[in-house]
C-alpha cells in the first residue's frame, strides 16, 4: 500500500486483471461496457485517473477487488469534473488505438506500452491526430527493433596467436628460420584482417547501438536526448574543421527524412540539431547564418505540422536572423536561398490565416530571391524559386478570389516544370506538377474556364502515374483529395454525375489513408463529401 489511494486502486485492478488473464480490451468490455476504452482502463491501472465512486464499484463488479484498495479509494477525494482537454485525449487515444488495431503492418507490442504511448502522442502538441499517428507508428517500429536486437546470438571471437608462436618457435629450433619467418609474415598478415574485421564489427555494433538508442529515445519522446546522441557520433567522426558542416548536413538529413514521411519527432530532431549548429557559432557571421537558414526551414517543417503558432514565429525569425547576416552582393546564393526560405513561411503564415497582405509579402519575397537567381552565371536553385513564387500567387488568388494572381501562378509552375529533372528527383517533380493543377484548377474556375479545368485534370493524372501510396502516404491522400475538389470544380461547369463519383471515390482513397478524428484531413476530407452529397441533391 501506498500513500496514494488511486495507484493502490490502479495497481490492485492490474492484478486482478492478469490474475484473469483479460486484455485491457476484455476489462473495459466488462467494467465499462466499451472494448474501445481500453486506453482509459491503461491509465487506471496506472493510478492517473480520480474515479467516481459509480466508476470504482463498476471495476470492483468485474473483478471482485480487496475491500481496503476499493474502501480507500471511496474514501479519496472525489474527482473533479473532467475537462474539455481531458476528454478529447481520451477519445484521441482511443482512436489511435483502433487505427494500430486496423493496421496489420504494426508487429505486435504489449498493451501497457501502446496504451502509455497511445496518451502520450494524443496529448502532443501535434496539429492533427494524423500526425500523431506517424509518430505513434514510429514509437512502436522503435520498441520492435529494440526487441528484436535483443534476440540476436551474442558474438565470439577467439586468437590463435600462442599456438602460431610456439611453431615458429619449433620452426627456429629446427633451423628453418625462413619457414618460421614466412609463418610470422602470414600470421601478421591473419592479425590485420582480423583486427580490421574486428574494428568493422565494433563500427557495426556501435552503428547498432547508437540506433537502438534513438529507437529508445523516440519511445520516451526525447528529440533533444536524440540530437545530442548524433551529434556526439559525427563529431567521433569528422575532423574539427569540417564538424560545422558535417552537423548542419545531419539537420538537413533528419529534416528531409521527416519532412517525405509526416515523422514530426525527426522534424524536432532536426531543430535541436540545427539549434546546436547555430548556439555554437553564434558572431561567426557566415557560418552563423549559414546555421539559422536551416534552423529556420527546421522549424518551418515543424510548423507545418505542429499545433504551436510559436513554430513559425520562430522559423520566420531564424530566417529573418539569417538574411541580416548574409551579403545581397557579396552572397547573392546564399541570400536568394534565405530569402526564398522566408517567403516560405510568409506564405504558410498567410495561408493559415488567410491574409491577403502577409501573401502577398510572401509573393515579394520569392520575387526579389527569383530576382537575385536570374542574374547568376550558375543558378541552381531557380526551379525551386519558379515552384515557390508559383505555390504562393496561387493561394493569394484563391484567397482573394483574383484570377490575375492565379494566371501569375500558373506561368510561374510552368517555368519551374520546365526546368525540373523528373528523372533526377520525382518527388519534387511531382510536388511542382501538383502545384500547377491546382493552380489550373483556381484558374478555370475563376474565369468559368472548362478546358483549364481539363488541364488541371491531365496534370494530377500525370501525377498519379508516379503511384505514391506506399512511398509517401500523405503525399498520395493530398492528390487524392485534391482530383477531388478539382473534380467538383468541374462539376459546377458541367453537372454531370460521373463527376461527383470521381470526387466521391478520390477523397474516400484519401480519407482512408488518416486517422478517424485527425481533424485537419479528415475535416477536409468530411467537407468535399458534404459538398458532394449536396452537388447531387442538386441533381
């Protein structure tokens, strides 16, 4: 017993219930009436919830519990009401469980570590339940590459060194010197290799580790603890002289690998990574800014994903930070770069909020950065200019309803396309591909325009050619419910029902790829089927 009623409470239903042998599921089937809420019976056991005394007879109904443990807990203070946040959490987690329930790509795992890690990721500051849900799923590929490592055989090595020299010492004895050195020069070379050997498997067993230790650090959600581990690996590894650009390459790395799969704990990896680079070389005026650009396209991604405004403020001040530090003539890369990068998160800011003015600061930034570009001998981030100048004048269209930006968008997507490798990196053609439908697709239906609405059509086909499901999921659902709307467009043009079936059948692909009750997709998705079950009422 302890001086706690509620984990004494929590700890004797746990007993009971393995005592059973029940699932979490089975209990809250039997105490609660709800398979579902097996989360919630995870944090009774837990001793993190106040019950109500209808609440704590129900548990002991189902498994006849000791009459101290259920008096005591009569007795604890009664619960207060429980709060908007407290109930949303529970139905989150609840939904991440059935969704790891509906997933048979998930190994299986113990219910106290899904349902811990279930609260922890429905309780993140995460913007949507999705996201959540890709953090969940990689917490849970951690804790089964953990275990699987554990049931690996352990290595043996051995040395046959003192029966080599007690030949040669008989090799000597017997006057064959030169028998006995050419053994000496084979067992010397034997050495080598197998130090060589030896050093390739302490590398590996190092690697192995220092994963397993990130897979660690991902289940108790610790990006800082992450970043601090792969920093300390590459400065093992790189020469003092080159750490500033081996450590700001591993930002981008975790970044990019976070940003292609929805993974926001990596994101977050990658802002204490770039954090690190720029604290160190703060009033190293290149390499300071060098460090806050890709600190602030850390946090843009992270922004892009996270439920904290305080995400982009500080994404738009990294960048900010980096173009005060950095020379339009001296540097015009770096500060076309920097510049595009702000525009960026103007953009984003703007789109949020759906202000008009901060897009259109957005639309002059990616301007003066396209400016800059066009009057190098070499430019090599100008496609990435076309596509971001593009993406912006296509969202102030949409949110001003002004066709002329929209025209401006689709001219600029254009440009980008034409200077995009497809084979080189599809999915970045494939991003500015879409960019131009839906650029297309505002375009016609501003101006009333059918055939614009049929090039938009033909652009996301060519699109869907690239099959994204499996390599980036989000990806996929996105052109999803993007034919979707575009296919709505066009129906309003042309109310013809084969249209509102492909609308149909694009946004429940898309919809099925989130999970139930993450409200940024699946709200999105909810809203097109609305529109469409309207569209044919209107038939």
């Amino acid at each position: 017993m302890t001086s706690d009623p509620w984990k004494d409470f929590g700890y004797a239903v746990r007993q009971a219930r393995l005592d059973l042998g029940w699932t979490l599921e089975q209990l809250a089937t039997e105490a609660l009436n709800n398979g579902a809420r097996k989360g919630y019976v995870g944090q009774v056991e837990k001793g993190a919830r106040n019950l109500s005394a209808e609440t704590i007879d129900k548990f002991d109904q189902a498994l006849s519990l000791p009459a101290d443990v259920v008096k005591a807990a009569h007795l604890a203070p009664p619960p207060s009401k429980s709060t908007a946040d407290e109930d949303k959490r529970d139905q989150d987690a609840e939904r991440l469980l059935a969704r790891v329930a509906k997933d048979d790509t998930v190994a299986p795992v113990a219910e106290a570590l899904l349902t811990t890690l279930a609260y922890e990721f429905a309780g993140s500051q995460t913007r949507d339940l999705q996201t959540a849900y890709i953090a969940l799923r990689q917490a849970l590929e951690a804790a089964e590459n953990i275990r699987r490592r554990g049931e690996m055989p352990p290595d043996n090595t051995g040395s046959q060194l003192n029966a080599v020299m007690a030949e040669v010492a008989k090799l000597n004895d017997a006057g064959d010197r030169d028998a006995a050195d050419a053994l000496l020069d084979a067992e010397e070379r034997r050495m080598r290799e197998e130090h060589q050997a030896e050093k390739e498997r302490l590398a590996q067993q190092t690697k192995a580790l220092l994963d397993r230790r990130l897979d660690q650090d991902r289940l108790r959600n610790r990006p800082d603890l992450a970043a601090e581990r792969l920093i300390a690996d590459v400065r093992q590894q790189q020469d003092r002289g080159k750490l500033f650009l081996a450590v700001n390459a591993l930002a981008n790395e975790w970044s990019e690998k976070g940003n292609l799969s929805g993974d926001i704990f990596a994101l977050r990896v990658a802002v204490q990574i770039a954090r690190h680079n720029w604290d160190k070389h703060k009033g190293k005026r290149m390499l300071e800014a060098a460090a806050l650009r890709t600190l602030g396209s850390s946090y843009f991604r992270v922004a892009q994903r996270s439920a904290r405004p305080r995400d982009l403020e500080l994404a738009h001040n990294a960048f900010e930070g980096a173009l005060k530090k950095t020379s339009k003539t001296a540097e015009p890369e770096d500060w076309a770069a920097r510049q595009d990068g702000l525009g960026c998160v103007l953009n984003e800011m703007g789109e949020q909020a759906e202000n008009a003015d901060v897009l259109r600061d957005a639309v002059a930034a990616h301007r003066a950065a396209l400016a800059v570009e066009q009057n190098l001998k070499t430019p090599v981030q100008i496609e990435t200019i076309w596509n971001n100048l593009g993406g912006a004048l296509q969202k102030l269209g949409e949110v001003t309803k002004d066709p002329v930006p929209v025209t401006e968008a689709v001219t600029a997507l254009e440009t980008a396309l034409s200077l995009n490798d497809k084979e080189a990196d599809a999915l970045d053609w494939e991003l500015t591909q879409n960019n131009l439908a839906l650029a297309l697709r505002w375009q016609g239906a501003l101006n009333k325009d059918r055939a614009v609405l049929d090039r938009a059509r033909a652009a996301y086909r060519a699109c869907e050619e690239l099959d994204l499901c499996e390599k980036a999921a989000s990806w996929w659902a996105r052109l999803q419910w993007n034919i979707a709307d575009l296919a709505l467009a066009r129906f309003e043009l042309d109310p013809d029902p084969a249209l509102l079936e492909e609308a149909d059948s694009h946004v429940r692909a898309a919809r099925e790829v989130f999970v139930d009750g993450s409200d940024y997709q699946t709200q999105r998705c909810d809203d097109l089927i609305s529109q469409i079950e309207a569209a044919r009422g209107r038939l």
